[in-house]
C-alpha cells in the first residue's frame, strides 16, 4: 500500500514552492507572524471592546473563544506529538516541534466565526490566508490546517450563545 501521508507530502511541496517568490513569501512570513499565538485575533477583539463600548462584552467573549480555542489546540498538539514536515526547508520559525493541529489555523477560524458575528467582514478571508500560508510556510501539513480550522470553528460556535450575553453551560 502506498504512503498514506503520501499526498499531503506533495500538497506541501507544492504550496511551499509557491514561497521562492519573494512577494508570496513575504505574505507567508507576514501572517504567520500576525497569527502567532493568535495575537493578530486577540489584538483586534481588544480593540473592537475599546472602540464599540455598547458590545464590550461581546467582543471580550469573542476575543476570550478566540485565546480558549487557541490553548485547546496547543493542548492536542501535545498530545499528538505529530512532527512538523521535514521534507521542506520552511520558511519560518515555529513556537513548536508539533504539528498538530495548526494553532494558527485554530485561533484564526475561532476568529473568524466571532469576529465575524461581530460584523468583521475582513475575518473570515484572513483567516484563510493565516491558514493558507502555514502551508506555504512548510511548517504544516494539510490536515493539520483543517484539524485546527474546525477546532477554531466548533469552538466559537459552541459559545456564540455566551458571546451574545447568555450564559455557558
């Protein structure tokens, strides 16, 4: 039987060739540092409770999903303890030796599903780009992205009720 990692290993060859180009790279580089431990995310809710007083606290519990969806992952990841791939020289430095489930990933969809609740039209296209360029990075496999992706996801949905001002549980 063939490699079953076999197609994510060519996925991120490919999407790591796109990285020679300096201006993709520069982008990769730019994202995966605005993600880093969801700072990108956790800057913007801060900012969105000092300048919208009237849904302060939406943005805080937004913001709040966004942290705690980021702490899961980095809790899976280890857990997991699955490598980073090694068959690609990466663009950048990484937090971790784990891949798995992306954090980035994670923290950016957790964003996206409470920022854009909170009217962010902007969260929901960063957030791919946050998790197209851990793949352009070489510092994530396929999976890991869309592991961390529906992490981020199920998180801020399971407490969009909370973060409408009702209560968790």
């Amino acid at each position: 039987m063939d490699d079953p990692y076999d197609m994510e290993h060519r996925i991120v060859t490919a999407l790591r060739a796109c990285g020679t180009d300096p201006r993709v790279a520069g982008a990769a580089r730019a994202l995966s540092w605005a993600g880093e431990h969801g700072a990108l995310w956790l800057a913007t809710g801060l900012v969105g409770a000092a300048v919208d007083a009237p849904r302060r606290t939406a943005w805080l519990r937004g913001t709040a999903l966004t942290a705690g969806a980021h702490a899961v992952s980095v809790g899976v990841k280890r857990i997991v303890r699955r490598p980073r791939p090694a068959h690609v020289v990466p663009l950048v430095r990484t937090a971790g030796r784990h891949s798995f489930p992306s954090s980035h990933a994670t923290s950016a969809a957790a964003a996206a599903v409470a920022l854009g609740a909170l009217g962010v039209r902007a969260a929901r296209p960063l957030a791919v780009a946050v998790c197209v360029s851990r793949l352009v990075a070489g510092v994530h496999y396929p999976s890991d992205v869309a592991a961390g992706a529906a992490l981020g996801a199920l998180t801020a949905r399971l407490g969009a009720d909370w973060m409408r001002g009702g209560t968790l549980g």
